[in-house]
C-alpha cells in the first residue's frame, strides 16, 4: 500500500499530505460528535453468532479477500471516517462501530474490550477475510491488541496501534489521563496539537451534547474496572508474533510519548512512528504523515513477511 498525495475533509476543515491544516470554517468537532458516515461509506448490519447485531461501515470493495478493519476510539466513529475513506484508495476498509456508540445497540452483558475483540474475530470470520491488518486508535488499539491475542495468526497479518490505551505503564508520568475527570474544552487542548481541530462544545446543540455523553458512557463501560487499561495486558504481549506499529502524535496530552514507546517495546516485532505536530489523533491532525508511516511499514515489514 504506497499511499500518494490526497485531499479529506472533516468537518469544516481541510487536511493534505503536506503543511498544517488550512481551516476553512472553524471545526466544529471533528471528533466528539456523532454525524452520519462520510458519503463514501456503505453502511449495514451483520448479525454475528449469538445474535449480536454489529453495524459495519465498508470503504471500497472486496476483491481480494483481504481488508484493512479500522477501530474508532473512545470519541466515536468519526474520529475514524475520514482516515477510512482514505485508505480505501488503496484498500478494502471495514470500520465497525463499537455497540453502544452512536446509537447502536449494545446487548447487556456485552460489556469488556474482550468482548469486542471476540466480536471483531466473529465479524472477519463472516466475511471470509484473512491477512487483514488491524488499524485501532486510542481504546481501538486496546482492542486490536485483545484480538491479535486471540486470533492465532488465522485472520490477522499485522497490527497498527494509533495513540493505542489498554497497558498499564510503569512510571507515573507515563499513565493515560483519565478523561472523565476533564471537562470538555480541556479534553481537547489535551487531545489536539492544532487548536483548530479542538472541538467548540459552545456550539453543539442538545442533541450533540445527548450522544457525545451516551458514547462517553458506553466507553466507561467497556473501560471496566480501570477504564483505560488492563494491568495484565502488557505482560500477555509478547505472545503476539505479528508485525506491529505504534503510530504516535508526538503532543498527545493524553497518553504521553512515553506509554506510546513502552506500548512498542511489549511486543516482539513492534515498530515505533512518532507523529510530529499531532496529539492523540493523528489520524485526523496529520492524516498524511500517518498514512505515510503505514505505507513504510506494509513496504518494510509486512510484504516481506508475505512473501516468506
């Protein structure tokens, strides 16, 4: 996947591969809010084993049998929509949407990252997919690492954890702030690097302000016990023989550089992307930069991988 120079919009503002985001109206919310699917998304829902409904947003076509599946962070699905569709320039792109989120239902008792990660597993196993490299951002890479745990090497070919959560970190000025203790405009000094991505929460209407909470709440849920982490996740990390990359914007005020290397260090083969001029969604501040980190890694590692 060589990725070449492209233009995406989110909200208001736009991005390319090179320079600072030129805003052409102030952003309003890039990542809090929930909006419908960027118009290049197909939206359905699969009913997984058990009768879980799981409602996927596809990018692209299927017509190799493999696919990218990209997993939004706490702050919803489109933190994730835009860096989707331009992924799917180059390949199939399956970005779920955690259920709870948006609307979505979420069963009682499906209620843990291992959960998710199970489901996920059950979502490329209906859709005969194999070879797929996992892109999770924040709680999202929690997840890619729970599934890559799980898997076996039967779906999963590669892992790429953007400003991932889930470890617990040894040093104190390492640890992942906890979110729910910020107010909103705090929140996104911390997450973006850009003041001109930070979300302006004065503008939302009641019900932006509704579903940003009930997703705020459905994370809460699956963050369980610690919220962000697992304290036995590290040390079941080795165990995974994947390639792995662990992108990382550089100004992330809420899951320091620091995590971020240690994140890349638990795992054998794990490669670190530090992401300049970007906080805890690169995705969305430097969308070029970390399209590019990817690209080197598939060149790199995972297609010499492939070929044996």
């Amino acid at each position: 996947m060589r990725v070449s120079s492209y233009e995406v919009c989110e909200k208001g503002s736009t991005m390319t591969t090179t320079g600072s985001p030129k805003p052409t109206t102030t952003p309003t919310a890039p990542a809090f809010t929930a909006t419908p699917a960027t118009p290049a998304a197909k939206s359905r829902t699969i009913e997984l084993p058990g009768g879980l409904p799981l409602t996927i947003q596809e990018f692209g076509e299927n017509t190799e049998g493999t696919a990218v599946l990209v997993l939004h962070a706490g702050s919803g699905p489109r933190t994730v929509a835009g860096f989707s569709a331009a992924l799917s320039e180059h390949v199939y792109v399956i970005t779920p949407i955690h259920p709870g989120f948006d609307g979505t239902a979420r069963p009682d008792g499906f209620d843990s990252v291992a959960d998710l990660a199970t489901a996920y597993l059950d979502l490329l196993d209906a859709l005969d997919l194999t070879g797929v490299m996992v892109v999770g951002n924040s709680v999202g890479g929690w997840i890619a690492s729970e599934m890559a745990l799980r898997d076996n090497h039967r779906r999963i070919g590669s892992l790429v954890l953007v400003n991932a959560v889930g470890i617990h970190a040894y040093k104190q000025e390492n640890r992942v702030v906890d979110v729910r203790t910020l107010d909103p405009a705090d929140l996104g000094k911390l997450s973006f690097a850009n003041a001109a991505f930070r979300p302006d929460f004065s503008t939302f209407s009641d019900e932006q302000r509704a579903a940003a909470a009930a997703n705020q709440r459905t994370l809460a849920v699956y963050g369980g016990e610690h919220f962000v982490f697992d304290p036995k996740l590290r040390a079941r990390l080795h165990r995974v023989s994947l390639p792995v990359l662990v992108v990382w914007g550089e100004q992330d005020g809420v899951a320091p550089l620091g995590y971020g290397r240690g994140f890349a260090r638990a795992f054998p083969h794990g490669r670190f992307a530090p992401i300049p001029e970007a906080g805890h969604f690169p995705q969305l501040e430097q969308t070029g930069a970390t399209l590019a980190a990817i690209s080197d890694f598939v060149d790199q590692v995972v297609k010499p991988d492939e070929q044996g």
